[in-house]
C-alpha cells in the first residue's frame, strides 16, 4: 500500500470510523441470526460495480438478513489489499486479485462472479492524431485505475497481444470519473482503461473515443482470445469456510440481483440507483446500461475456462507474474452459487 497517496488516506479514515463497528457480527437469535458486513467496492458508481447498490436497493440483503455498509473505494486494488487485513469482510473486485495474492500465499476468493467480461474500454484522447490502433499505444502514458489493478493488467494485455512490449508504456494511476477525464483533458494520460459511465462522458462530449473495447463478451473474446471473468464479490477462505451460512446468505442476494437485473429493463433498474451516479445525465446512464447489462451473468457463477484464461494472459504479459502459477481451484468457488441457483 502506498503511503501517503490521497486515496489511501481517504480509506483509512473511513475504516477508522467503521471499525468501531467491528467486523462480523450477529445479533439476535434461532436459525438466521441477523449479521453485520463491511463490503468494500472499488467504485460503487462505476456501472461493472451495479450489483453491489443495486442488492442494497432492492432489499435483498435486509431479506436475507444482513445488515451491509457497502464502502466506496477508487479500486479493486484497495478493496483486496483491505481484504487481506480484515478490515473488512469481504471486497468487490476483479479476479485477477485472488489469482495474484494466491501465489503470494494470501489467499482470499471469489464466491460470486457477477461480471464476465471486464465492461472497460481503452480510451483514447480524441484531439491526438498519432493512435489508430492498439500498436501505437508503445512509449504513451497511459491512464488506469491504480497501479496493480485490474485495468493495469487488461492494458498490459491489449499492448501485449498486438505485439507491444507492455513495459515499454508508462502507467499513470488516475481513477476513474472526474480524475480520469481531467487527466485526458491536462494532457497526463494519451488514453487510459476506463468504464461507464466515465466512457460515455468523454465519448459524448467529443473529448475522447474507444480505441479498444472490452465492453461486450464477444468483444472481450475477440480482443483476448476467451471469457475474461472481471467483477465479483471475494473474501478470505479461512473468513469464507468459518462463515458458509452468511456466505451463503451473501451469495443470495446477489443471485437474487442478478436474475433482476435481467428481468427488468435498463431504464427500471437505474431507476433504483441513487440519483447522483447520473452525472446529471440520466438518459445518457441508462444507455449506457443497456449496453452493459450482457457482461453480467444470471447466477454468481464462475464462467468455465475463465480463471485460465486470466491467468494465461497474466503469465505472457505480466513481468511480475512470469514463471506464477496459482491454485485455481482455491481462487474462487461455485459452492454457494449452485446452492442459491
């Protein structure tokens, strides 16, 4: 964790205000004990994160009597470096990061898997002439989320599989919304991995344009070869394999989301969201969710052939984890998804 950065700081005060609030506890009594979660989520604005507020929304953790402070963070990265403490129960993420800590002998894994494919876009900015193709990225600074996270590694992988040494790019940490779009406006970044409703701002103010998408599935397969599994919900095993019948709960109401958000359309679901994930542009987030809503699955469950193709793509691409070879099976787990579907 870097210290001293203005995010770390940020979530390290709101973890001291929550920690009074302690980790997991239950109150009351008989079957279903009333349960008390910290769920930290790398962007809760961000459209691939939806689930998450979406299940707060609708009353599907109340049903399964779980009482849970979903905490805003910038992104996966945090929420699994706060995971791995126990500061918090559990983290929404990409899965990459149970893969990675795996082979550093932290283990901590994803028991619900809502995003199957990554819902990001490379961006580039529009007023630059010298990009046409993912070739031309060599030698740019190039925006994602944090350092480590998920778009470090899915830029990493589009540079790599057109050819591009990806160290031959400069990563520049620049979040998302606001921070990533003054960063293409100040000239910090030439283009940057980012998501909705970020993507939409840039494209349709005419600032930026998609140079790559990752938006769709059958996008994702055609730029990296196969189902790339992103967004889900991860926590400790050990925490996971003491707690099965909260995981279990947990993983409910997920389910319960996910078959609602493809029963219902893209206007009536973020009709549920708060008002201000908008950016004043309602029209604008709720077409920008429809042609979201096909990288989320029905049922929390890992897609087959997923976690190898994550991992193949960190073992060509990544420097750092050249020569790693995680333990798959312990990176995620399909147990409470089979029993809630």
């Amino acid at each position: 964790m870097r210290s001293g950065s203005p995010r770390l700081l940020a979530g390290v005060a709101a973890l001291i205000v929550l920690a009074a609030c302690g980790g997991t506890t239950t109150t009351g009594g008989g079957g279903s004990q009333s349960v008390s979660l910290k769920i930290m989520v790398g962007g809760l604005n961000k459209q691939i994160y939806l689930p998450n507020m979406l299940t707060q929304r609708l009353g599907y953790f109340k049903a399964e009597n779980l009482d849970v402070t979903l905490i805003d963070e910038g992104s996966g990265q945090a929420s699994e470096e706060e995971v791995v403490a126990g500061n918090v129960d559990a983290g929404s993420g990409a899965y990459v990061h149970p893969m990675v800590l795996n082979t550093q002998g932290k283990k901590i894994e994803t028991i619900c898997q809502f995003g199957i494919a990554p819902g990001e876009a490379e961006v580039i900015d529009a007023s630059l002439t010298n990009i046409n193709g993912p070739k031309d990225l060599a030698g740019k600074n190039l925006g994602v989320t944090d350092l480590g996270s998920g778009t470090h590694v899915l830029t990493q992988a589009i540079l790599g599989t057109a050819g591009v040494d990806p160290n031959s790019a400069h990563y520049v940490a620049v979040g998302a919304g606001d921070t990533f779009i003054a960063a293409i406006q100040q000239k910090k970044i030439a283009a940057g991995m980012t998501t909705y409703p970020t993507i939409s701002r840039l494209v349709n103010s005419g600032k930026g344009k998609i140079l790559v998408s990752l938006l769709t599935p059958e996008s994702t397969r055609a730029a990296l070869g196969g189902d790339y599994p992103f967004i889900g919900i991860f926590a400790k095993n050990d925490w996971v394999s003491s707690n099965k019948a909260v995981a279990q709960r947990l993983v409910n109401a997920y389910v319960k989301t996910l078959k609602y958000m493809h029963s219902h359309t893209a206007d009536e679901i973020a009709s549920q969201m708060p008002t201000d994930y908008f950016a004043g542009d309602k029209a604008s987030y709720v077409a920008d969710l429809k042609d979201q809503l096909a990288i989320f699955g029905t049922d929390c469950k890992m897609p087959a052939g997923g976690p190898e193709t994550v991992q193949k793509i960190q073992q060509r691409f990544v420097s750092s984890y050249k020569g790693q070879s995680a333990n798959l099976s312990e990176t995620y787990t399909n147990e409470f998804a089979d029993k809630a579907s």
